[in-house]
C-alpha cells in the first residue's frame, strides 16, 4: 500500500452508524472531508466483529454481517475518488461496554471488575473464545471484498484484544494467561487466521499500548517485546498508543471534561446527588490525568521502533507540525497518526503540505470524547450544547 505522505488519521470514533452498524451519510461526508482535506490514509472508526462486542457509545459502526460489505464498498469508493487510501478498524469491546449496549452481560478475559463503567463482565469460556476468533476472521474477509486498502485490528485502549494482552484485566490459568505467551496467544491466533483469509498482499496492522498507564498492566519493556513478536508474527504496521479507559483519561490527556460526563453518561447520570457533588468538586483530583504534552506517546514508539522492521505508527496529543517533522527525521517513528486536530480542522494535512507551520486548533478540552457516548463526532468546543433528551 502506497500513501501519498505520512499524515494518518488514526482510528476515531464517529458515531455515525445506524442502529445495525451501517455507516449513514454523514460518515460519507466526514470521509470526504478528512480525505479532500490532504490525509494520507484514514482509519476508520472501530467497527465491532458480533453484536457482543458493541460499545456503548452512540452509533458504532459494524462489520458483522456480509449485508454491510455492498455499503462499505460505496463508502471506500467515495474516500478513493477523495483522494486518500482507507482502512478499517475492527474490534470487540470485551468488557469495556455495558449490558443496556449488548443485551447480555459483557464478558472478558477474566471477571475484573471494570471502574468507569461499573460492568463485572464473565469470565469467556473457550467456546467463546473460538467464536470470537472466528468473528475476526469473518470481519477480515468482509473488510477484503468490500475494497477496504487494510485493515488494522485494534488491541489497545483497554478492549478485547488489549484485554488479553494485559495482566490486569488477564488473570486466566490456562493457555490464553499467565506467562507473556499465553497473553499473546489470542492475538496470534486471530493475526494467523485473518492472514490465512486475506492472503499475504493485504496490509494487516495493529494498534497498541505502549503501556496502559496503571501500576499492575501493560509496561513499555513488556509491549516492546510484544511488539517485536507481531513484527515478527507478519504485521505490516504498528501504532503506538497509550492507555485504558478506567485508567482516568491517560489515552486523550488534557482536560477531563467531569460536567460533560456527568451530564451526558448513564451510568453518571444514574448516580446520587453526593457522587455527583464529589465528582463536580473533586473529580479532576480523583481520576488524576498525566499532563498534556506534545507526542506523548513518542518514548514508547522510540523504543518500540527500536524492536520492530516494520513501519511504526505514533499517535497521541501531536498537533505541531515541527514536531512531526523531527519525529521522521529522527527515526522515531514512521507515520504520523492524528485524531483530535483532524476533528478539529479535517484539512489539517492540506494546510501542512501547502507550508503552514501553524499548529493545530484543538486545545485538547476533550469534549469531543466526553459527547460520544449520545452524540456524534465534532468539535464542541465553545459550541453551545442543547441538553440531551436522554
């Protein structure tokens, strides 16, 4: 797969789906505009394998079913004529999502409780372990015909796949715990399988952690081991991303926007008037965020690079164009991901290849994610805010 430069936008969720996962027009239009607006290549939203593995953020797209291949093809049509290559994220939230989402319980690796969404999942037997392996494979093929130029299979950020991998949420005994191999096991299986379906000239890659940001997970030296394997397992590119969604916010940095989730989350709103009195008080105290700062994920895709032949992926808070430009001229990393400063200005890109040296205009206030979970992707910052109906 050949990009025109090296400006990506990274996997961000849109909400922009219908009830049954099928991305709507104004996924047309958000597509058209990343893609005019000078990005090399967009990767789409996560796009969940079976209707178990749905998040419970407003309109996710799907890939499920085979009825979604002729839409998705239109939708990679359009982005093409655009002018960009498009790839498509494809996930399972594992326990990260909640019963009123799915319609049962979630499950995981293990039965961790999960903090900000206060979800218990169950323990997944082998059986569902193998269903879910083979939901990935399905969801690949799907990805192939429907014209899709990759796929990237997302295990960071504290899903199905990350689950696995990390020994917080990973407690098993068996052959899918325990050791770094075994952890390993699930992702090495579903890469082999989706290779195996897909054949050797489609691009596969893969999101990581380069750590989770919490005192019993994911560390660098064990993700760079780990990164080194799937270079080595056969994938094509790897991204370098942080965090999990209980660790408080460490994955977007900036501001924690507590009126926003309070107003806007279920299992927020469905709380007593005193833990929305602490949380309007003290919640930037509790959840305790690491500080923004430019890149902050750029010791980890260091060192990662470091470890692996294949090309590295960095994304996280990066929206200075000087920056980006000693990122690849020191080596330490291959692409530039980006996520907020598209949603801020989808033109971005074009702006940076006709010699702007302006940096972005997102200022990081995060509401865009906070607004997610009941309305659509945009920036809303300064932006008046009807109240919910919800």
């Amino acid at each position: 797969m050949e990009l025109k430069n090296r400006l990506v936008r990274s996997a961000t969720y849109e909400g922009m789906a219908d009830r049954n996962g099928f991305p709507t027009q104004d996924l047309f239009r958000l597509y058209e505009r990343l893609a005019k607006g000078g990005v090399g290549l967009i990767i789409t939203g996560f796009a969940f394998v079976t209707p178990d593995g749905k998040s419970p953020f407003l309109g996710m797209q799907g890939i499920h079913t085979d009825d979604h291949i002729s839409r998705y093809r239109e939708l990679v049509r359009s982005v093409h004529e655009s002018g960009a290559r498009i790839a498509m994220q494809i996930a399972h939230c594992g326990r990260q999502t909640t019963h009123e989402a799915i319609g049962t319980k979630p499950m995981g690796p293990s039965a961790v409780f999960e903090k900000s969404l206060f979800v218990k999942p169950r323990e997944m037997t082998e059986e569902d372990i193998e269903r879910i392996i083979e939901a990935f494979v399905q969801a690949a093929r799907r990805v192939k015909e429907a014209g899709f130029d990759a796929m990237q299979i997302h295990a960071a950020h504290g899903y199905l796949i990350n689950q696995f991998l990390c020994p917080h949420t990973n407690i098993r005994r068996d052959r899918w715990g325990g050791s770094l191999e075994n952890r390993m096991r699930f992702v090495r299986e579903i890469y082999k399988r989706c290779r195996k379906q897909v054949g050797d000239d489609f691009p596969i890659l893969i999101k990581i952690n380069g750590t989770d940001n919490m005192k019993d997970a994911l560390k660098i030296q064990e993700s760079a081991v780990m990164a080194q394997m799937m270079g080595e397992m056969g994938f094509d590119g790897i991204e370098v991303s942080c965090g999990i969604m209980e660790d408080g916010f460490s994955m977007l940095r900036g501001n924690v926007p507590i009126e926003a989730l309070l107003s806007e989350w279920p299992m927020y709103r469905s709380k007593g008037l005193l833990f929305r009195f602490i949380m309007k008080c003290f919640g930037r105290k509790i959840i305790k965020p690491p500080p923004m700062i430019q890149s902050y994920n750029r010791e980890s895709a260091q060192i990662i690079k470091n470890r692996v032949k294949v090309p590295v992926f960095l994304v996280g808070g990066i929206t200075d164009t000087a920056s980006m430009e000693e990122i690849i001229e020191k080596g330490d990393a291959d692409y530039i991901s980006l996520c907020r400063a598209l949603i801020a200005d989808p033109a971005f890109s074009e702006k940076i290849r006709s010699g702007s040296r302006e940096p972005s205009r997102c200022i990081h206030c995060n509401l865009c994610g906070a607004y997610l979970i009941s309305r659509p992707l945009k920036c809303y910052y300064g932006k008046k805010i009807e109240a919910n109906p919800s």
